[in-house]
C-alpha cells in the first residue's frame, strides 16, 4: 500500500472520501506515516471504533496534536476506568441542561452588546468578532477571570484558542503558533489553578454549584489524587477552548444564510425547532473534523475484514456526514432533512459518535448545539451588507473557514 501522509495534507478533508471512491464499497486500507491503517464510516462502524476492546487512545495521538489542540495528559489520551473517571468532570459541567442554558444566555448576551458596537464599525470580520465574544462568554461562566482590561485581554485569548485549533492539523507558522499559545494559556490556568487551591474554601460553604475551574481545581482521580496543576490547566482548556471553537460553526451558518437568502426568513421568525435544524445542517453540511483515529489493541475482524493489532483505526467523519448512502443530495445545503426529528446517534457525527459519558464522543455537542440555536436566528434577524470578497472555503486546509472570515459592512 502507498503511504498517503502527502495526499492527506494537500487534499485535507476530501482525502478520505476520494480514496473511498477509487477503492470502491468497504473499509479503505492505506498508510499513514508509515502505519497501516484502516478507515470505516457508517451508523454500524461507529460503536465498532467507540467499543475499546476495538480502539485504544492512548499512545494513538501524535505529539504535534497533543501540543497544539488537546494537550498532553488530556482525557482524549485515556482509556477505560481511567478515562471514565476524568470524563464524568465535564459530562457535570457540559451536559447539566441548566448549566447549558446559562452558558447559552451569557453567549447571547455578549452577541446584543457586540452588535451595538459592530453598529459604529465601518467593517467588522464576524469570524473575529465571533471569537471575542464567545471567549468572553465562556470565561465568565466557567468562572476565570480576564485582566484588568478585559476587551484587550479577551482578544488576546480568543487568538489564543483559535490558534490552537487553528494549527493543530498543519506545519509551518500556524503549527507553531498553535504550540505557543498553548504553552502561554497552559501558564496561566496552572497558576489560577494552584491561587484557587491555595484559598482552601470549603466547597460546601458555597452558595450553589462551583464554578467550572473550581470543579476541575477540586476534581480528584480514582486513586483519590488532584491532577497536577498543568493537567488541570489542559483540561480546563478542553472547556474553554471547543466551546471558542463553536465560532467556526457561527460564521459557517452566515456563509449558509449568504448562499441560501431564502432560507433567512425562516431562520429568523420560526422558531427554535426550524434553528436546531439549521443548526445540524451547518454541522452536517460544513467541514470541520474530517475523522477521529486509534489503534487496535489485538487483531480484530470488522465485518469479516481483519484488522492487525496495531493498526490505526479511523473514523471517517467527514465522508459519514457527506455519505450518499445516508443522506438524499448530500452536497446540498437544507435543513428540512433535520425539521421535526432529531438525528440518530450514530447517524451525524460532526463531533463524533457513540455514547458521550461512555466514550470519546464530545460533551460540548449540547453546549455546540444551544449556543448554534441562539445565535443563528439573531444573525438572520440581523441588518448587515456582504461587499465582495473571498468566501470560499478551502476543503485543504484543516480546520478550514471562509478565507475571508465573513466581512460585514452597514450592519444594523
């Protein structure tokens, strides 16, 4: 088999799918660094790659992605009771629905006061703009606190966490960018960490639930150990940072309403019903991870087609959501196929599958999904003029945007 580490970087989420095409039905076998590997996708395959005794984490991540967009010692690496253990701190924090619901008004919040400010602006890029106020919004509600100057401070950030999903997936200036970054936010959580841990509250003397970085602060393993302020500092960040990420998702949703007018009206007078919709059509529709990998522990059959201890195991995230198996006219933007019914869930897979306390599957998708359902329909009540410029969206580069990060003039 060749390897087709080359073809992945320059064909980015197309890769996967196109090869799928050439090889026909069935799993696609290739090399990847020089390891054999095997990609499946479809609603069968996808408790086949949760199931452990299938697929291991652990050691399956490579350096580059560690130091960039999970860091090292995050949950993403762990397997088993381990992995369960340190998992049940976010599924707390990111699955309790008044918890979601809170996050979502802060979210919607800083969207009102943004846009009066976007009123006085002769421009405004909405990817970064979209950045700011999320992180403002997350920050406040998990409980860390920005500078004395929180406007600049909140910039700063959002650079910072857009960086690190921004570069984990390339080489060059964004990879190291990326690495930068995290070491900067890494820093300074680890030592919030450590002045919360220093303060000795008695979490019971406390009015209501402790914030976010106070759980993570107090979060003990199951052999009764506090993570190290560094692996707190990392899994703080697997909070703050994809929740930043749902930015990606925001501006996808303008370029949707750009390329599809008719669909404004709607979006913005018909409900949260008709948004959610939307909303799991721009994550359906829209690329961001194009697949999730790891190892064989042991030589395993999948459908009668062995697979070697070994091996690197992908789920082929993309190509499932684009699969015209499961989807009628998979390369057409509409959200009716999601009106009136709630995908199945091991059918849309833009953040994974499989069950979220149990397995990988990510527990920000409520938080992706009610934050996506209150800005959208404000963007499409929103008055603003698109002038020209570059909105194509690169299906090479991973993550990809509009190159332009949707440029707003005369917004009202």
């Amino acid at each position: 088999m060749l390897d087709n580490t080359l073809p992945l970087l320059t064909q980015g989420y197309a890769w996967l799918p196109d090869l799928s095409r050439r090889t026909g039905p069935g799993p696609v076998r290739t090399r990847l660094l020089g390891k054999p590997v095997i990609a499946l996708r479809g609603p069968a395959a996808v408790p086949f790659f949760y199931d452990e005794n299938h697929v291991r984490r652990r050691t399956a991540l490579p350096e580059p992605v560690l130091s960039t967009l999970f860091g090292k010692g995050a949950v993403h690496t762990l397997d088993g009771e381990e992995h369960r253990q340190r998992k049940a701190m976010f599924m707390a924090q990111l699955k309790d629905a008044a918890r979601v619901t809170s996050l979502a008004q802060r979210v919607t919040d800083e969207w009102e006061r943004a846009c009066k400010e976007w009123a006085d602006r002769p421009r405004v890029t909405l990817f970064d703009e979209v950045s700011v106020l999320i992180t403002r919004a997350v920050y406040a509600w998990a409980g860390v606190p920005l500078a004395e100057h929180p406007d600049d401070e909140s910039r700063r950030t959002a650079r910072d966490l857009v960086a690190m999903v921004d570069g984990f997936a390339t080489a060059g200036p964004r990879h190291w960018q990326a690495r930068a970054a995290r070491r900067r936010q890494e820093e300074r959580l680890a030592r919030l960490i450590e002045e919360i841990r220093s303060a000795d509250s008695d979490p019971a003397a406390q009015d209501g639930p402790p914030s976010v970085v106070e759980a993570v602060a107090a979060h003990r393993e199951a052999d009764g150990r506090r993570l190290d302020p560094r692996t707190a500092a990392v899994e703080l960040l697997n909070v703050l940072r994809p929740t930043v990420a749902v930015t990606w998702y925001t501006v996808f949703g303008a370029h949707a309403l750009h390329r599809h007018p008719e669909l404004r009206r709607r979006l913005a007078g018909e409900g949260e019903g008709y948004a959610r919709a939307f909303a799991h059509e721009v994550r359906r529709f829209y690329p961001f991870a194009p697949f999730v990998a790891g190892l064989a522990p042991a030589d395993l059959d999948w459908q009668g087609e062995p697979i070697k201890e070994g091996t690197l195991v992908l789920l082929d995230l993309y190509g499932q959501n684009h699969d015209p198996g499961l989807w009628d006219a998979p390369y057409t933007f509409d959200p009716e196929r999601f009106t009136g019914r709630e995908p199945g869930r091991d059918e849309l897979v833009p953040q994974g599958g499989g069950d979220a306390a149990e397995g990988h599957r990510c527990p920000g998708e409520d938080v992706t999904l009610a934050v996506l359902t209150a800005l959208l329909p404000r963007l499409a009540r929103l008055d603003y003029h698109v002038p020209e410029q570059d909105l194509r969206i690169p299906l090479h580069r991973m993550p990809t945007r509009p190159r332009s990060g949707f440029v707003m003039t005369d917004v009202r």
